[in-house]
DNA sequence: TATGAATGAGGATTCATTCAT
DNA sequence: AATGAATGAATCCTCATTCAT
C-alpha cells in the first residue's frame, strides 16, 4: 500500500480521541484501557498501536483536544477590551470565568478533576501530558490578566491594595480550585453536598478581591 | 494456629492496614490490589481473605486509621472553649484549620484527595466508604461551628454580614477545598506551581471573612 | 483431656452426617464442599477431620443414613405375609414400590440420582460407598421377591410365562429405573416434562408383567 | 494474525470441542474446567475465551457436536415409510432405537446421562444448554412418531388400546429412559450389574406395548 | 497498512488441609 | 480434643501487546 497521506493520519488519529472522548464520559480515566478505546472506534485490536502507543498517549491526545476547544484566550481578551476600569475588569473577569466553569464541567472540568490524580500519581507522565495542557495554562492567563488588572488599578490609584499582591492572586487560585472542585463533583458525579451557584460565588468573590484591594463597597448589600 | 485472642486479630489486621498504607505512599489508591496489599504484609494469597473481604474494606480500614489518629472534634471543642468572642473564634479556627492541613497533607489530605475520585467513579462504592469517614464529618463539623460562632456573634451584635450566611459558609468550605487541593498537589506529589503557606493562606480567609460578615479592621496592614 | 466415649464420637459423625444431609438438599452432591459441611455443622476448620478425612467419606456415611432409616425389607416381608397368590402378590410389591418411591424421592431418590454419576465418573471411590449402599441391595430385594414369586407361581401352574423369566425381571428392574429417574426429575429438580402418577404407572406395568407371565386379563379395564 | 476466513474460526472452536470431548471422556462434565480444555487443546490460558466464553459453551457445544452427528430424524423417517402397518412401525421402530442407543452410549448415552444431573441442579444453565439440544427433541420425535402410529393403528382398527393413550406413551418413555440409565452404567462406566441387550431389551418392550394396544400374539414364544 | 489471533502476565478468590497452641 | 490461622494450589478471567499474513 502506497505512503498514505498526513491528513489522513491526523484524521484517524481524532477520530480516535473522540471515541476515548466518549469512553471517558462513562468510566474514570484511570480505568481507561486500550480496549475500550478499540472497541469504541471500531478498530482492530493492533491497529491503534499505529497511531497511540499506549494509554497514556491516547488520554493526552483527548485532553488536549478537548481543552484546547474553547479559545478561552480571545475571550478574555474581548472582555478586557471592553471594560473601562480595573473594577471593572476584575469583576467582568471573575464572573467570565464562573459562567465558563459551568458551560464545561462535563468536559473541562471533569478531565482536569480525573487528570490530576493520575498526573499527581504518576510523575513520569506528567513530562508528556502538562507540557500540552493549554487550558491550565488559559487558567493562568485570566490570573495574569487579574494580575494585570490589580497593578494598573494601584497605578491609576483605583486600588489601594490591603493585602500583598502575590497573596491576592494566590487567593483567587485557591478560590478557584475550590469552586472548580466543588462544581465538578455535584454537576459530574451528583456526588458532594448542597447546591452551587457558579455565578454567584464568582461574584463574591470579587467584593472580597476588592475588599483586599482597598476598594469600599457603595452600599452594604 | 488455635483460637486466637480478640487482639491478635485487630493486630493483624492494623497490620494489613499498615501495610495497605505504605502500598498507598507509592501507588494510587485506584491501583492498589489484594496482591500488593498481601505481598507488603507478607501474607500468603489467601491469607488475607480472613481479614478483609475485598481490597475496599482494606482501604476503607486503612482511611479510617489515619483519619481517626487526630481526634479533631476534641480538639476543635478545646479552641471554642477558650476563646471569648466569635471574632476571635472564627480567627483561631481557620489558624487551626490551616496548621492541621499543613501537619496532615501526607495522609489525611493525599488519602481525602484520591478517595473523592474513586468515590466519584464508583457511587455504588460511595455507602460502603463514606459512611465510615469520620473525617469527612469533622470537617464538616468544623464548618458547622463556625455557622455557629457566626450565629452568635450576629445575636450578640458583634456581627452584621453584608452577604448572607449560606454564602458565607459556603464561600469557606470552597476556599479550604481549593486550598486543600493546593497544599496536597504540591506538599505531596510536588506537582502544582507556586508555594503555600497554609497558615497566612487561612489567615486571610479569616479576613475576607470578618469583612463580609460586616467587621471593621482596626488597621489597614 | 481423658478418652472420649466412643458414643461421643459417633454422636459427632451423626451431627456431621446430618449437617451434610442439609447441604445436599441445597446443592448437588458434586458441588458439596468440606466448607459447606462445616459451616452446616458449626464445627471448627479443622475439627471435621478428627472425624471424616475427607468429603467423600462424609458422603458415603450420609448416604448409608438416608437409607437405611426405611427398613424396606421388614415391610416387603410384611406384604408378602399377607398375599395369598402370587399374582397379588407381584401386583401388591409394585405398588407398595410405587408409593415408596413417591414417599422418598427427596431423599433416598435423589441421593441415588446423583450418586449414581458420582460414582460413575470416579470407580476408585466406588468401592467405599458402593458396598455400604443398603438401598441399593433393598431395591434388588424387591426384585429378588418379585423373582421368587414368579417361580412360585409357574410351580403352582398360576403363571405360563411367554417371556424368559431372566428378561421379565430384567425388564421389571429397568422400567421402575426409569420411574425413578422420571420422579426425581420431576418432584426433586422441577425438570422433566410433563406429570408422574407413580402408583398407576407400577400398576401398568403389573399388568405387563402378568401378560408377560401369562396371566389373561379378566375384563378389559 | 490477521483476518482469518470464517472457516479458520469454525476449524478452532471444532477443534477446542473436540478437545473438550477428550476431556469429557476421562472426567465428568461437573469437573471440566476451562484450563482441562485449554491445556487440551493446546491452548494459550486467554486464548480460549476468543472462541467460548465460559465453559458452559464449551460443553453446549461439545454435546451439540455429538448429538447432531447422527441424523436421527432421517433415520426414523426412513423407518417409518418403509413398513406398512402400524404395528409393524412400532416393532421397527424400538427395535431401531435399541440398536441406537447401543452404538451411541458412550457418546450421546453418556452425555446425556450427566447433562442431566447438571442442568437439574443448576436450572439457571438450562436455558442456555437445553434450548440447543437437538438430540434431546430426537427423542421426543421418536416417541411423537410411535403416537401418532398408535393413533393411525387406532383408527384402521388395527389396535383396540386396553390402556389410555398417554399412559401408554408415559410408560415407554419411561422405559426407555430405564434402558438408557441402564446401558450407561453398564457400558460407559462398568458399573451397574448384570448386562444388557439392548436389542432383545426393545423387542419386549415392543411386545408389552402391542399387549396394551390389544394386538393378539400370534403365538407364544 | 490493517487485521485480529495468540500469548502470557496479572489479579481475585476459594478451599482442602496442616499444625501450633 | 478442639480450634482456627495460615498456606498454597487451582481456577477464572481480563488486557496490553506482538506479529504473521
């Protein structure tokens, strides 16, 4: 058989991240094995090793597409375009972001969830699946641009910051994490306790991120 | 062998539960198996049958052990007992919070980390597990009383939130979750970015905190 | 501890032969395990030893109890006391064969069911169940009597055999073998097909067997 | 390996049957285990279960192997539109059944004997071995075809029946089952007692039954 | 390139049986 | 005598991976 094209390879290799796609949507990522895979894209039990060597290589591969999806760099973009003051800013983001964790728990969320474990677990991938997640990294985007944000306000004078900046950050990470977390298992696992409003929490988050950063509230809510 | 005492058995099986807990310390919780768990405690195969069903009831024993070491709850009692106002409280128990997480991560918190995962996946598995988690319900104990200095300090006057009290102590349990998840990713698999310092990390929720709970600050730091 | 009496011990064999008599009726007798016969019997892992060497050993005694308890040969005495001629008597043996085995097909049937492809299948364990298997020599009793009131009867001119005497009771052994197969099916396993009336199924073949005795039928039934 | 013809598969799963059959003839059917096959065959342990996935289908398959090799309903059919008269069918066709069961025991005799005792014990396995159980049904076909020629005797008025119908049939059913029992232990397993001959065993059934149907024996033997 | 048969390691579990106490 | 802990053989089954075609 003659030398078959790159495309063609590529689009063999898709398809078979969306059937590791669709496995990862009924069974944890660590129970994951070569064979669902092949039974879910139809293919022949040696034929995947063409594409994927193992496991491993498959689950980067669904990671990144299904993360790199959403161009969650132009939209925080849009949104700073938009915003007159770093108040503003910070509050548009945060609520941004809150919005975004709901649209993508099933997706985003839960790989990241499931992700960490086996990354936390198994140093040795980690080499191979961190270096390509652009999503944690969009994360840190939208911390830098916060970041960004609380600098230009100190300088226009907006902000008159009560708490070291490095910790302010570190804050809203924390934070985050948490709500991430929390969201991640009432929406995907129905497991957890209570309900979550993502959009409200973010925006408490931000009257406390302005409370830190000196700013008064007009009025006591 | 003959009849046994009562204490022979519990020894034998702290045993396997020690030796489940050093199999833990290397792999996940999700990979572990009777065979590791036997070959580390030095059983022969079948041995182990006579003290635990299946290698869940090996972890559920194994979670219990370290979770139960620290009693918690007493410990928690002590610091409300000594403090005078809710202010005050609330303060000492976030500090407190943050130390224990600091001094616990390497089991408690790696244990709490990974078991929330294979809790997620396996529902089925949830009754036989959680039900057991004596942990789990000290933190939310923990929660609970600082619901009620909360409480207390609105009846005495000391406080008057300007957010209401679901949110607040849903905004606590969110922020310790995220942290939690922090403190494990880089204390125990050097994964994650950045530092932590788990007691100013509580201190400053403990601010954000008294902020919305409507508390002035004496001095801006 | 002093010498046991040797009626304790025997005691013990009962209390084991009778634990492994209720196991039986739960599974078949290929299945039955050491397990099963000390669990039954609330005995210690070890202790059934002291007793029995080994499962087969508990089957062979179980068996010899389940049938031995009917004294098969008293009664068939008994009926041919009573019998005046020897056609009524023949009529009277199947019939009191054919309520017999209607009223022991859970036990005496069933044991030999299974017994029989137990034994079948292992000839070295033959030797020490077979030769104890009263039953089994009961069984051919009756054919024994049926036999003797054959000769008897051509002697006194009562029967003009048209068949072989060897064949008549070769054919009255393998009929009610078959019966038997046919009932334990039925009544023991719910499997077979269709219904069993043992009674006037031996009584048709009494009136085979007198046919074939040359016996002429009074009136047609 | 690649795609092999439909052909190569039918060839292995005969082949692993007929490995089966090998098995089958040294220990009972309760006994047979995957790996007896496996190592039968020749077999890589996880090589078998490409082919059958539990041992039961090994064993459907091995018995349905056996029992459909001898075209039973053929035969009979050939039998039947030969003779003439009913009479003459009945006579032929038991005495066609004794010679079969003759020069079958050791295959279908014996397989038939233990499937028994297994599907009694475990009804749940019954649907799925009894519904392919051709042989099974040619018993039945022969006892319908001998039905329907007591019916055809009837209504020419070649027989006036002493006996119900069914009973009828009930006893040579039962009678042949007796024949089978027998002969099995006989000549699969040596165990029984006395011999068998089968042939002349049938004849005299043949005898019994015209008896019952009220032919009149020209003369007595 | 693709296929899928074959291999064999790995893991769970059950039991008969021994033997120290 | 009795106990029951310990052992280890035996079995079942699942998968990753190789490789002949």
């Amino acid at each position: 058989m003659p030398k078959v094209s790159e495309r063609y390879i590529e689009k063999k290799k898709e398809e078979i991240r969306d059937a590791a796609f669709r496995v990862f949507q009924r069974k944890p990522l660590y129970e994951m094995t070569m064979l669902d895979v092949i039974t879910e894209a139809g293919l022949s039990r040696g034929g995947i090793y063409k594409y994927y060597d193992n496991v491993d290589q498959v689950i980067v591969a669904m990671v990144n597409q299904v993360t790199t999806q959403n161009e969650l760099v132009q939209k925080i973009d849009q949104i700073l375009a938009k915003t007159r003051c770093s108040k503003n800013a910070i509050e548009e983001l945060l609520v941004f972001l809150g919005k975004y964790i709901q649209a993508h728990v099933n997706t985003v969320g839960k790989i990241q969830f499931e992700l960490t474990v086996m990354v936390a677990n198994h140093p040795e991938k980690s080499a191979s699946i961190v270096e390509n997640l652009t999503e944690q990294v969009a994360g840190q985007y939208l911390l830098q641009c916060l970041f960004q944000q609380i600098l230009q306000g100190i300088e226009t004078g907006e902000f008159e910051p009560i708490v070291p900046l490095e910790e302010i950050v570190a804050y809203v990470g924390t934070y985050i994490d948490g709500l991430l977390h929390k969201v991640v298992l009432i929406r995907c696992y129905q497991a957890g306790t209570g309900e979550v409003d993502e959009e409200k929490s973010m925006k408490l988050l931000g009257r406390t991120v302005l409370y830190m950063l000196g700013v008064e509230e007009k009025k006591a809510k």
